[in-house]
C-alpha cells in the first residue's frame, strides 16, 4: 500500500509541471510573431511582422547580395504602402532592415513587400498574415 501511494506520489508530481507547460501553450498570447524567410537576388530575405498592443511592427531585411548594389523597398500593409525607400548593399552585402509600426485594423492584418535591384530585373517579395 505504501509502495502505491509513493508511487502515485511520484507520478502527480512529474506529472505536474506537463501540465502546467501544457496550459501555458494554449493560453492566448498577449503578441504574435511570423516570420517569411526566402531567397532574394542571390542572398536571402526575412519579413517579420510583430503585434503588440494593437500596433505592428514589420521589418524587412535583404542580406546576402552583391555588395553596393542598391534596392529598392517597398512595404505594404493592406495594400497601403507604408515604405519606400532605395537602400545600398553594405560591404557585406547586407541591406538595412526596413523598419515601420503601423496601427492595426480589426481582424487579420497583411503585410507585403517587394525588393528590386535598381537597375537590374533582379526582384523578390512576400506576404505574410497576422491573425
């Protein structure tokens, strides 16, 4: 009888700590992250999207081209275009990330990008949907 109950014991115990990781999985989270990840003119591209308290945070970075080539960023949110800018490729061949915060809208909210290389057919872009 001692062996069961010490048992049990141990079982609720080990048990326990599953289950509060379980419930705190499947609490709502108080901010969202998704991330797009491809490839861009040779190098790669990552667009993110971030909300926190009713406001996004998107940022595109190019990293990987030819080195003092310039791009050209645009940023969408709902079709709305929130960026535009001409970045030149570092030595590294990095392109400074595009950043915003916009003002979120009811429901699912989508963000977009396009990158071309200035002068060149050279193109990529994304979209991803934050829920």
């Amino acid at each position: 009888m001692k062996r069961t109950t010490a048992t049990l014991t141990a079982t609720t115990l080990l048990a326990a700590p599953a289950t509060v990781a379980v419930l705190a999985l499947a609490a709502p989270a108080a901010h969202a992250d998704v991330d797009r990840l491809g490839r861009c003119g040779g190098g790669t591209y990552d667009l993110s999207a971030d909300r926190e308290d009713g406001r996004y945070e998107v940022s595109v970075d190019v990293d990987g081209v030819k080195p003092g080539s310039r791009w050209k960023i645009v940023v969408r949110h709902e079709g709305r275009v929130v960026a535009d800018v001409v970045r030149r490729a570092d030595r590294t061949g990095d392109v400074d990330d595009v950043e915003r915060t916009v003002r979120g809208t009811t429901g699912d909210e989508r963000f977009s990008f396009s990158a071309k290389r200035v002068g060149t057919r050279t193109a990529c872009g994304s979209s991803v949907r934050v829920a």
